[in-house]
C-alpha cells in the first residue's frame, strides 16, 4: 500500500472549530448504541465528517488518524470514507472498551483500517466494500501504520475477529482483506479477485512482503484459532490462514479460468486441519499452489485439494517439501491424510502433472486418493511423495501419474527404513489422526504393484534399510518403473531357486523398469527378478557394497553397479557363476574395488555372472577397477549363445601378491574377439562352445600373467597373442589353427581333440586329466609358437608349414596320436629337450624338405596314455607330458618318415623306446640319428619282467625303389633283444648289440648287407634270403663286397646304399 502521510495536528482552534466539534459530538451523542461510529478525534491527517441520515460521510487525507469511541454500523446504516485514491488509508481505532458490530455497510475507494481490541463482529448482512480492509483485535503503533507495516503487538486480553454466515467482505480487483486477533473466525463470503485474503491468529501477528507472491505471516504465542467455515475466493490471487491452531472446513478458491491458478496457504504453529467438507482450490490455465503446513497436519474427512491446470498440474504441500529438505517451508511432526480425503495436481488437457508432498519428519500415515496426471493430450505425469522420515503406513492409498500421451511420473516413498511384505500393511491403518506407532514402517506389495499405472520409487535414508518379506511371488502387469534405493541395505529373504527355472524361484515381476540402489549392498538372496515391458531395464547399484541377486531378466539393458563383488547366494556357496542374467540389450557390470572383504569373494571371481539362453544381448561390458592392496579382482561372464560384442577389463592391482584379477568368458557358441571386443586382465581366459576366432583384443594394464583359449568347435589363431609371463594354453575339442605368432615367456599348451568337461573352462590350477580325443588336429602354418620355460602339445595330429614351435630354455613335450608332419622349413627345436609321445599304432614323424628336429636330447616313442596330467612337470605352467616312464604302457612303434633334398639329423639324441621305423621314401641325402645314451629306456633283455622296464626297441629303416640315401647311427648304441631292420646302408659306430640287427629290402629288393662292429662283441651279416647266420663269440666279419649283391638292374631295383663300418 502507499504510505500515508503524516499531517500537522492543528495548532489553533477558532472558536467557530470548537462549535463545529461540538456540534458533532452531540450529533452522536444521540446515536443508538449499534448506529455509525461516534465522537471522532482525529490524531493525524485531516478529516471532515457529514452525517446524512444513516449514512456517516467521512473524507480524510491519506495517512489519517481517528480515534473513536465507538465503530458500529447497525443494519441499515452506511459508513463511507472517501479518499483521494485506492493507495489512500485511514487507521480507525477504538479507545473504549466497546466492540466494534458491523451490520449494515461499511465502503471506501481507498483502504479502511480497524482497529478495536475488544473485539470485532462481521454479521450476518453486513456489506464491506473497500480497496483494502484491515480489521485487528491486536494493536498497531501510529509508527508502523504510517510506514506501511502489518506488524501487530500483543495486548492481554484482546478480544476476536469473526465474519458471520451472510457477511459479505469484498474489493475491487487486487485488493486485499486482512484479518488480525488473538482468534479469526469466517463463516462468511471474502473476495479479493487478484488480490489476497490473509486470517492470521495469534499474540503476535507480523505480515511481511504482502501484495506479493512471497506474502508470509510471522506469528507468536501459545493460542490463537484461525478458522475458515466459510467461502474465501481470491480469483488469482493468493490466500493464507495462519495461527497457532488453522482450520479449514469451508473453501478457499484462488482459482482462474484465464492465467494461473493463484496461491493458498494454512500455516499454524501447532495443527492445521483441512477437514469435513473443507475445499482447497487453485485451478486455472497453469495449476496454482497450496500448502498445508503444521508441526501437525491432517487433511481428513471428504476434504479435497485441486491444482490442477489446463495445461499442467499445480503443487500441493501437506506437511513439507520434496523429502523434508527445503528450509524455507515448514516440516510436520505428524501428517494424516485420510482414506476419503483428495489431492489433484493434474494437467486436464496439455502438459506435465503437478507435485504433491505428503511429508512428516517423524509420521506420515496416508490412505486417500492423489493424482498428478500429464495432460490428456501431451504431457507427463507428475510427481508424488508420500514420506514420514521415521514412520510410514501407506496402506490402500490410491496414486496416479499416469500420462496418456506421455511419460508416466513417480511415486516416492521415503522412510528412514521400510519392510515390504506380500499382504497387510500397519496395524495402525486408519488409527487416530496424530497417531505415531514406535514399530517401523511396513507397505505390502499390493499396494505397491497397484500403484504401477505409473511409477514407483521407495527410498530410504540416513542409512535405513529396504527389507523385502515375502513368501510368494510378487507380479503385476502394470508397466511402471519400480525403482528401491536406500543408504543402507536392500536384503530379502527369498529362498527360491531361480538361476534355471526363474519362474519357479520367482521373486518380483513387473512391466517397467526396475532398479535397486543399495549403498551398503544389494542383497536379495537367488531370486528371479524380471521386466517383461518391451525394451524395459533393470539396474542394480551398491557404491559401497556389493550386489548379489539370482536371476535378472530384461528386454531391454541390465546394469550392475558394485564397489566390491557381484554374486548370488548361491555363487558364494558352491562357486557357480553368480547372478544368471537374460537381457537383448546392453549388459553391463562394474567393480569399483574387487574383492569384497566381507565375503567369500577373496578366494575368487568377484563380479560373477551368465546369460540366460533366451536372452541375445547386443554387448557385455564388465570392469574391475581395484586399488586395493588386500583384496583383487576377477571377471567371470559365461554366456549362452555366440558372443555379442564383450568389453571385459580388470584393472586390479589388488590381491597382496595374490594374483586373482582374472578376466574369463565363456560362450555356448561361437567366439570372435578383437575388433569391438576387448579383455583387458593380468590373466584372461576366453572359451567358445562352438568355434573361437581370436583376432586380437587382449591386453593388460600391467604385466599378462596368464591366457587361456578353449573352443569345442575350432579355434583360430589369427592375430598374435600378447606375450605372457607365465602361461599361454590354447585347446580345442576339434581342431587349432595358428596363423601368426604366439609367445610366452613361460609355458605355451597347446591341444586339439578334447573331450569337453563337465565344468567347461576353467583356471590353470583346475586343468587336470584332460582326456585325448584322436579325431582333432593342430595346423601351425608361418606362425611361431614360442614358450621360454617349455611348450607342450597333444593332439590328434601336427601339421606344421614354415612355421616353428621352440623353447629357448625349457623342454618341448609332444603327445600325438596320429602323424607329425613338417614342412616348408618347420622346426622343432629346444635349447634343452624334445619329448614326443607317438600315441598311435602306425604314427609317423614326416619331416619334408627343411624342416627338422633340433634340441639337446630328443626322445621318441609310442604310449597309450589316456590322459594327460598337465601339471606334472612343473608348478610355474602346463606342461604336456604323455612319455612317463614310471607307467606301464603298452607297446607302440615311433616313426621318423623323411623327404630330404639335403641331409638331415634327427636331434643331437635320439632315445629309442619300442620300435623306430625311419622311412626314406624320396631321399638324395642322407638321415643321420645321433643315438645317445638310449640304456635309461632300453632293456638289454627280452626276457624282462618288471612293468618299470620298456621292453628293448625295434630299429628299422625301408626305401622303395628309387631311392637313396643312408641312416647314420651315431655315438655310443645298446640295443637290447629286438630286431633292428636297416634297408639301404647302415652304418653303425661303436655300437654294442645284444639283439638282432637285420638288413631289409622291399619284396623286390635282391640283396641287402648289414654290417655291424664292435670289438667286444659278436657281429651277425645276412643277406635277404638268410634270416639267420652262426658267428663265433669274438670273431671279426670282413665287410661284404659291393660284387656280392645281386645286380639290381635284375630285379628293378636301384642299390640300396653304401654301409661301411
């Protein structure tokens, strides 16, 4: 309002004044009792009087000052101050003890105040039609009214203000009605269009920023009733009830059908109702805002409240704001909205839903019926909580956010901890009012999944706990996000199976998305929770914990989130993957820190998971990150089906030396890595249940330990592998293929032919007894397989093409069940040994053109191993090994079959075991067998019975016709009870035989001649057609002349060779 001005107080009074005063006086000396105020002073400003019947006509300046002795208006009668404009005021204060009765009308163009601390009465009839009207049983300084401020002091005793049923009080628009006193009672009509109607009960009654907006009321003492009965109408505008006790059971409407709906407020001290048949209204093109504040608060009986808008909800706040944290709005102790009661804050026909708070800092008990609905047309829907930050029973209330053409809004429940249950909510549902039950609050899922039209977010804080009780399945087909988040846990007791059959071990069921987001962990037991709604997620997140949880099911993305371990119940106990995850979209998993300290997970994988066969992601994504200096990481994701695109990465640094950042994934189907798809780990370990084509991708943030790839189809070797510093093992059921270079600076395993075992693929320490299959095969073409402490390999047969397997400070063990075959300059070589096992009956070494053996000690012969044990040899890797001689074996024979262009020599050593059978179909040169030190393996006796003895070999050598060439036996032989066959020349050296040594052609071969030295031992010569010639003990035997054999023109046959001793 304009200030008023202060006037000079008249400093003379004429004696024609004095007549004029007097005059006055007399005139309402005679007044009935009820009749236009009387005997006025004034005490600033200027003032005339003119009484004209029942009509009291009072003009004065702005800012004046009237004492009365009495101010009533009896009906009937007019009481009208004209003022120079609508700014303009004039302060009325009654000095007797009178009250003021105001029955007839009261008008002014400009602002009228009353002041009359006995006590002020609206009656019924009564017309006020002012700019303003300001009526307070509370007094107001000369000071404060002339500045222009509602501020109100305190006066023992003080009487009230009412409005009676059939009093009018109304301004032009943007005008205003205040009504101050210890108690403020209206039962009759207000109206203030675009302005403000404000009731303020109390000892103490301060109105700042009114006019505005912003306008709030400041109130002080222990009593005080502001009521409304009545009908408060503020199109537009704004409307407050304050008091130490606020009460509405009538309506208060600062609704608009043009612009936004305006503001209502009821603020007490100690309670404030809404109750009966009260109606709170702020509807308009945009909804309005009403607050209904209290340190207790109740919205009961049928009472309703409406902000909705054409084109978007309004806001309503009962009890608090959005979780009790706005510090400019009044928190309630305990807030009640009853089961009949109403909240609206929807958009009719455009735009979002509104927001609706009900909240408590200690209880909120809500039952009745609130919407924040999105327009009709367009929009979403809106927001509502439901909150008592220590106590919350929810039971039977009905919320909707729904939108018909747009996003559906949220309902948020936010106690400090909550128990969901299948049935039943508290045992105080619909109890007394202010009720505040000491157990902790309880919401079954009825009531939650009935509430699914829209969304659904329960939430606790200040480390509370989300506890699901259930004993049945809980479903809805509604397709509303469900969301749980809290500080603290979200734990269940489900002890449903649900990591195969998901529906029998059924926990949640919905159409929308769901989340949890459990600070201290995710714990949910092996459940099966599920989204059925088309591309719908579901996410769960511990930043402080760890997630475990069966069986997740999603159209659309699953997330996982974990400061330490992602598992299930079930994974803890019997080391199974952990949480079985079907999804066609993106699947994505995260481990901040790795092992969890708490848990199980220190001794192995700490994110855990496999996918379901329904479910075809479009990619994996799983990262452990941790720092940690105890605990480490380790990625498991086993999935079914051919691999998606996969990002596995395991930063940890963790594990106190122990290294348990594994990355592994396993595929039922066919694998391809590089590309999109990248493992990033100190070990990695990658398994295909069809084909594996590795092309690259793998990598370690540090030093690579450890890579294993398992197919049971093939498996590829297209891209070189990292270097690793202790193991690289390559398997395949079917058949290896290695196209480019594979390097260790340890161990490198390879196998082909595998029969698949149960538990698929696992870690080095679990590789054991692998058994043979002969059917697979190992084809190294220009690569090179390169293990610095050994390589190992078995397999149904070796093919190598000008490519290499070599150890430069390790052994090379061999087990093959069919043929080694090597060409284009393919080498075998090691700087220590070659071990080869030749597991077959009639298996042969093909060494083509080039190609060779090269190593310090080479050994060779048959077994019939079924298994091989991979860890015998050495604790630092896998080592093939399918040559013990502490077992029993069978016989076999071994088989060297050369192609030479050149000379070839088969090693630095060669320990014969069984039979050797060099076959020299197309040589020009000569195969040279440096024999050494062969008495570890070969018995001397034939006669032998002990099952550690090998049983002495069989040496034989053939060529066809056509060929050439010669078997050079080198070194230090004992050849011990077998036939030794050499067709073509054979040259022995030094060599001690207690056995046969015989000289053999083809079936067409004429002659051949044998010649065997030593000086301290017999020497036996036959020809083809003698198979056996007596030689005396100690007798020397001439070697036979070239003239002796048959000439070999005669029988087709080129010579056999030269043999000289």
């Amino acid at each position: 309002m304009a200030h008023p001005q202060r006037t000079q107080p008249l400093r003379h009074f004429n004696a024609r004044t004095r007549l004029l005063t007097a005059a006055v006086a007399a005139c309402y000396a005679t007044a009935p009792a009820w009749a236009n105020p009387i005997n006025p002073v004034v005490t600033n400003g200027a003032a005339t009087f003119n009484r004209d019947g029942n009509v009291l006509n009072i003009t004065n300046s702005n800012g004046t000052i009237i004492n009365w002795d009495k101010f009533s208006i009896d009906k009937g009668e007019t009481t009208r101050f004209i003022q120079s404009s609508a700014s303009s005021s004039v302060l009325n204060r009654v000095v007797t003890n009178d009250p003021s009765r105001l029955y007839g009308t009261l008008s002014s163009n400009g602002q009228v105040w009353l002041i009359n601390t006995s006590g002020i009465l609206v009656g019924a009839g009564a017309v006020i039609d002012t700019a303003r009207f300001v009526a307070s049983t509370l007094p107001i300084s000369d000071a404060d009214f002339l500045a222009g401020r509602l501020t109100f002091g305190n006066t023992p005793g003080v009487g009230s203000v009412t409005i009676e049923s059939g009093a009018e009080i109304k301004t032009p628009i943007g005008g205003s009605v205040y009504l101050v006193g210890a108690n403020v009672t209206n039962e009759g009509v207000i109206k203030t269009p675009g302005g403000e109607t404000i009731l303020a009960a109390g000892q103490t009654v301060n109105l700042v920023d009114t006019g505005t907006p912003g306008v709030r009321v400041e109130i002080t003492g222990s009593a005080g009733n502001a009521t409304n009965l009545g009908s408060i109408v503020a199109e537009a505008g704004r409307i407050g009830i304050a008091g130490v006790i606020v009460r509405n059971s009538g309506t208060l409407d600062a609704s608009s059908v043009v612009s936004e709906g305006g503001r209502v407020f009821l603020k007490a001290s100690q309670d404030t109702y809404v109750d009966g048949a009260g109606r709170i209204v702020a509807t308009g093109t945009q909804g309005g805002k009403v607050e209904v504040l209290g340190n207790r608060v109740a919205v009961t009986d049928s009472a309703s409240i409406d902000v909705s808008g054409t084109n978007g909800g309004g806001t309503v706040l009962v009890g608090g704001d959005y979780q009790g944290k706005n510090p400019d709005v009044q928190n309630a102790h305990i807030s009640y909205f009853g089961p009949q009661a109403s909240i609206k804050a929807d958009a009719l026909v455009n735009g979002d839903g509104g927001k609706v708070i009900v909240w408590a800092d200690d209880t909120t008990r809500a039952y009745g019926n609130i919407s924040a609905r999105g327009g009709a047309l367009s929009g979403n829907g809106g927001f509502i909580e439901t909150s008592g930050h220590r106590y919350l029973d929810v039971e039977g209330i009905k919320v909707d956010t729904s939108a018909a053409n747009g996003i559906w809004g949220s309902w948020l429940l936010d106690p400090i901890s909550l128990t969901i249950t299948d049935t039943g909510g508290s045992s105080f549902t619909y109890g007394g009012t202010f009720t505040s039950p000491d157990d902790g609050s309880i919401v079954s899922w009825a009531t939650i999944a009935g509430q699914l039209t829209g969304n659904v977010t329960v939430q606790t804080s200040d480390g509370g706990d989300i506890f699901f009780q259930q004993t049945n399945p809980w479903t809805t087909t509604n397709s509303g996000d469900l969301t749980f988040s809290t500080a603290g846990y979200i734990s269940g007791n489900w002890n449903g199976t649900a990591t195969t059959q998901p529906t029998t071990g059924l926990m949640l069921q919905t159409a929308g998305n769901i989340s949890f987001s459990g600070n201290t962990g995710v714990y949910l037991g092996n459940g099966s929770v599920i989204t059925t709604g088309a591309g719908k997620s579901i996410s769960a997140t511990s930043s402080l914990g760890s997630v475990g949880i069966g069986y997740l099911k999603a159209p659309g993305d699953v997330t996982i989130t974990a400061a330490y371990s992602i598992w299930d119940d079930n994974w803890q106990s019997s080391g199974t993957p952990g949480i079985n995850i079907e999804s066609n979209g993106n699947i994505s998993l995260t481990s901040y820190y790795g092992a969890d300290p708490n848990s199980s997970c220190t001794s192995g994988f700490c994110l855990a998971i496999s996918t379901d066969t329904a479910g075809t992601p479009a990619r994996i994504a799983a990262t452990v990150n941790a720092t940690a200096t105890t605990y480490g990481g380790g990625i498991e994701v086993r999935h079914t089906g051919d691999a998606p695109e996969v990002d596995l990465w395991d930063y940890s640094t963790g594990g106190g030396g122990v290294y348990r950042n594994f990355v592994e994934f396993y595929a039922s189907g066919n694998v391809t890595t590089g590309g999109s798809s990248t493992f990033i780990g100190n070990n990695v370990y990658i398994g295909a249940g069809g084909n594996l084509n590795f092309t690259g991708g793998v990598s370690s943030p540090g030093a690579l330990y450890e890579l294993g790839l398992w197919a049971v189809g093939s498996l590829t070797i297209n891209a070189a592998t990292p270097t690793t510093t202790y193991f690289t093992g390559m398997f395949s059921n079917s058949t290896l293929t290695i196209n480019n270079n594979v390097n260790s600076n340890g161990y490198v395993a390879m196998a082909a032919g595998l029969v698949e075992k149960a538990d698929d693929i696992e870690t080095p320490s679990l590789l054991a007894d692998i058994p043979i299959f002969t059917g697979g095969a190992i084809n190294i073409y220009g690569g090179s397989v390169s293990g610095a402490t050994g390589v190992g390999f078995l397999t149904g047969s070796l093919t190598m093409t000008g490519s290499s397997i070599q150890s430069s400070a390790g052994n090379i063990y061999g087990a093959v069940s069919g043929d080694i075959r090597m060409n284009n300059g393919a080498t075998i070589s090691s700087g220590y040994n070659v071990f080869l096992a030749l597991l077959g009956t009639n298996a042969t070494i093909y060494l083509n053109d080039t190609a060779g053996l090269s190593a310090s000690y080479i050994q060779s012969g048959g077994a019939s191993a079924t298994y091989i044990d991979f860890l015998s040899r050495s604790s630092g890797g896998v080592f093939i090994d399918g040559v013990e001689t502490t077992t029993s074996v069978a016989n076999g024979s071994g088989f060297f079959r050369g192609n030479h262009s050149t000379p070839a020599t088969l090693g630095a050593g060669l320990d014969v075991w069984y039979a050797l059978s060099v076959i020299d179909p197309v040589v020009t040169g000569a195969v040279t067998a440096a024999i050494t030190d062969s008495t570890t393996s070969a018995s001397t006796s034939d006669t032998s019975t002990s099952t550690s003895d090998i049983p002495p070999p069989t040496i034989t050598t053939t060529t066809t016709s056509g060929d050439s060439g010669s078997l050079t036996l080198l070194g230090t032989q004992t050849v011990g009870g077998g036939t030794d066959e050499f067709g073509g020349a054979t040259t022995t050296d030094s060599t001690s035989s207690s056995g046969t040594t015989t000289s053999t052609t083809d079936s067409t071969a004429s002659s051949d001649t044998t010649s065997t030295t030593d000086s301290t031992s017999s020497t036996t010569s036959a020809s083809d057609e003698t198979k056996e010639g007596d030689a005396k003990e100690g007798e020397k035997t001439a070697d036979s002349k070239e003239g002796d054999k048959k000439d070999d023109k005669s029988s087709g046959k080129k010579p056999l060779g030269k043999c000289s001793a």
